[in-house]
C-alpha cells in the first residue's frame, strides 16, 4: 500500500454535539455523519486550549501551549510566536515527499505563513490582511492581486457580507449557497485534489473554513433551516453562575447577554446550526470529488476544528475564560477505506491537535520529531483498543480581555479546573453533564477534589508548565486554595 494522501479539513469553533452523529437531535449533517460511519468516530477528543492561535500552533507543532509558550491570539497582553527552530508535522511531511496545499485561515503566526511551514500553496480566504493584525498579519501583507474570497466576491460584482447584528449571526441576502465563502473555499480544495493527479507525489491538503465561528452569515435555505422555536436548550442552559468565578458572569454583561432566556438565544443558535449544515454540504462536494477522481480508497480523511463554541451555553457567548465541556470538547472523524473498518466509535482520551501532529508523520513513514508530545491514533484506528490516557488536560491564559490562567483535567466521571485567580471548580459529570453546580466546597466531594489535584500537579510536572512552583504546589497539593 503506498503512503496515503491526508486529507484535513479543519474547521474553526465547531461543538462536539453538533454533528449529527454525535446526537444533535436536529442537525443535518450527512457527510460528516457518512465520514463517521465509513470510518471511526472519536468521541472524546478535546483540544488543548479554548483559543484559535494557540490550538492552531499547537496542531503545527505538536506541543502544549506551554511548550511552545504562543498562550494567546495577538491582540492581548501576551502576544509571542512560537520558536522559529520548533519542527512542525508541515515540513516533516514536505521533506518526506508530499505535496502540500493550503486553503483559508491561517491564525498561527504573526509574520508567516502557510508557505514558510513547508506548504507549496496557501490559498488566503480573506486579503490581503492590511490593518489585519488581530488576526495575526503583523508585516505581512499580501499582493494586492492575491486571489482571495473576499477578491473573488468583490469580482462578481457582489456586495460585501454583512455585519448589521454583530457577532449574533444574520442572514447573507445577497448570495446563493453557491456564492458563500464556504463553497469558494471547498472550490480550491477540489481544484486541488484534481491538480494532485499530474504529480507522482502523496498529498497533504488542509481546508481550514473560518466557520462556523461567529458571527454566522449564512445564505438562504440554510438560514433558515432551524426554526428558533424548535431548537432545544443545550444541557449547560440555564446557568445561574452560582458560586462560579465572576469573570463568567463579566462576559455576559461584556457581550451584553446578560439575563438572556432561551427565546433570545435560539435564533444565534439557528444561524449557528444552518451555518453548519452549509459546511456539511461543501464536505459532501470534497469527499463526491475524491470518489470520482479514484483516489478514496488511498486518503485519509480527517475532519476536526480548532476547538468548541458556547454559543449560549451557561449563557455566554464565544468561549473565553471557561473551560466547559462546550468548549474543550471537539469532534474527530478519520476515515481511510484501506486501513480503517468502518462503524468505529473510541471513547480513548485524545489531545487532537497533538495527537494529530504525531499520526500523520507516522502514517507517512516518517519520524516524529522528539519535540512532539502527542500520542499516535493508530492503535484506534486498527480497533486495537485506548493508548493508556485515563484521562484529559487544557489550559487557558487570558486573550483580549486580560490575561487568566486556568488549567483543567478531565476523567469520565469529574472534571476539575484550576483557577489562578477566582474560585475553583469542580463538576460532576455523571450527575451533571451540563456542567452547571461547582462542587468545589462540596464536603463530600472533597475526595474526589484532592485526588484531582494530584493528578492536576503531576501532569504539569510531566509537562514542564509555566507555572510548575512551590506556590502552586502547596495549593494543589496541600489543598490550599479557597
């Protein structure tokens, strides 16, 4: 069997539970569900941090954020790239001898891009990134004839997209599905995979859609897919926020959502959930286009996202300064018909973006570099059982509204997160998988508290965190935190 082809669509702020494969009782999402039953479908997969730049360079160079020390996007107070020396699973792939190719956000690096990671072709979704340092673009700028959405709208003589309802999500009246940045982007992932046919090389094709991350313009039918009213709450609605750190209760009343009922909520959710479905479609086109070329069979196929979305879980909006299941939690699909069974489901503990990272240089034949922490998803992808993690961590450190270091772990049972500075917090997850009461000062859930916080600390010992000292340790382990 050759070196497969690593097809990688990478999506931006997608929850777990809205694929429909994952239970979402509404959502229609056929092709991810088709990827999950010709493939295996891992449902506790969880990013390493809540936050697009940091995730992202975590999945480059198969690091904690810790490790690679990018904590945070680049408008905030913490703003660093990782080291220019770190390998990335990019340039081991290239100098193995795959093709690479590029499509939409980048959000990595504050001044390079997809082509100096070892990609032959980036293809930018918005341009050319002037004035754009928020999103990273710090002294890079593109040619003004660089070909982007954005250029490609503009050339059809279509207005810009709108913003009316900020970050809340809209409809697009001015597009058909056909015209969205969606199906432009699945267009140069097609284009593509086509081209690969004239090269004697593996391929490695990312697609990294900036949806279905707020605010979520969508074009007709799909805005209207989801009647609000027939939308159920997700298990973390309501939250009073009851002894729960303020800065939760702060970001309500930031993006001025505060005291929203559901009926307010569930018309962002249907532009959220139709949103979705258009990217399904535009998958559907991708994974139509491999099978026409003959070229399934030999590709792995992997759809995940950066991480997860609130999206009005306990009330809130995007997903800072928490570490819910709503955010940590992510989907992850693999499907390769010549080395994996279908039907798989795996409840293994995965790290996706640095696990990730790890099987693609393994399953290209090449050395994984030792700077990578992951471990291979290979023995699951054989139906040959977990890869001995019993457990999950992720971090936090503050973005735009001001640095806050939080670290969690997670079992199949509790889940605890390690507040530097607001009370701690710590959740049942077989009676409450909402989320929503913080056993913290819970007497008898005190057990269960310590042990996680021994677990907490030898975790950050193995990784070398940031914050691995003698203050830290006698909190944790001498349980010395309010």
């Amino acid at each position: 069997m050759n070196r497969p082809n690593i097809l990688f669509i990478h999506s931006d702020q997608h929850r777990y539970d809205c694929i429909g494969a994952n239970g979402h009782p509404l959502l229609q999402t056929p092709h991810l569900d088709r990827l999950a039953a010709e493939g295996i479908n891992f449902r506790h997969a969880y990013t390493p941090i809540p936050l697009c730049t940091p995730a992202r360079a975590s999945l480059l160079t198969g690091q904690w954020p810790t490790q690679h020390l990018a904590i945070s996007n680049w408008h905030s107070e913490a703003p660093r790239p990782f080291a220019d020396d770190l390998p990335t699973y990019s340039q081991v792939l290239r100098d193995g001898g795959y093709w690479l190719g590029y499509v939409a956000k980048w959000h990595v690096h504050p001044s390079k891009g997809a082509l100096d990671f070892g990609f032959h072709e980036y293809v930018v979704e918005e341009g050319p990134f002037k004035g754009t340092a928020a999103y990273g673009f710090h002294g890079w700028e593109l040619d003004e004839t660089t070909q982007s959405y954005e250029s490609w709208r503009a050339g059809q003589g279509l207005p810009p997209r709108p913003r009316e309802r900020g970050w809340l999500g809209e409809v697009d009246p001015h597009i058909t599905p056909g015209q969205s940045r969606l199906a432009w982007g699945a267009d140069q992932a097609i284009r593509m995979l086509q081209e690969s046919q004239t090269r004697q090389m593996p391929f490695h094709i990312r697609w990294d859609p900036s949806e279905p991350h707020l605010p979520n313009v969508v074009p007709e039918p799909y805005f209207s897919m989801y009647p609000p009213d027939e939308i159920p709450p997700w298990p973390s609605f309501p939250d009073p926020l009851v002894g729960k750190p303020y800065i939760q209760g702060q970001q309500q009343r930031t993006w001025q959502v505060a005291g929203w009922s559901w009926e307010d909520w569930s018309p962002v959710v249907s532009a959220y959930l139709g949103e979705i479905s258009l990217l399904d479609a535009q998958i559907g086109r991708i994974l139509d286009e491999l099978d026409r070329l003959g070229l399934a069979d030999n590709t792995l196929v992997v759809y995940s996202t950066d991480h997860g979305d609130l999206c009005g879980g306990h009330g809130m909006l995007d997903k800072h300064f928490v570490l819910y299941d709503d955010v940590v939690r992510v989907p992850l699909l693999m499907r390769w018909p010549a080395r994996i069974a279908p039907g798989q489901v795996s409840d293994a503990f995965v790290v996706h973006s640095l696990d990730l990272a790890v099987t693609f240089c393994e399953l290209a034949g090449l050395p994984v570099p030792e700077t990578f922490a992951g471990r291979s998803l290979r023995p699951m992808m054989r139906g040959e059982g977990g890869n001995g993690r019993n457990d999950i961590f992720a971090m936090y450190h503050g973005n735009l509204f001001g640095l806050y270091s939080q670290r969690m772990v997670r079992d199949a049972d509790w889940k605890y997160v390690w507040n530097a500075t607001a009370e701690d917090e710590l959740y049942c997850l077989a009676d409450d998988p909402g989320e929503i009461h913080n056993r913290a000062t819970d007497p008898a859930a005190f057990p269960e508290l310590a042990r996680l916080r021994r677990r907490l600390w030898a975790w950050m010992e193995e990784t070398d965190d940031l914050l691995l000292n003698p203050f830290v340790r006698r909190q944790l382990l001498e349980n010395l935190k309010l």
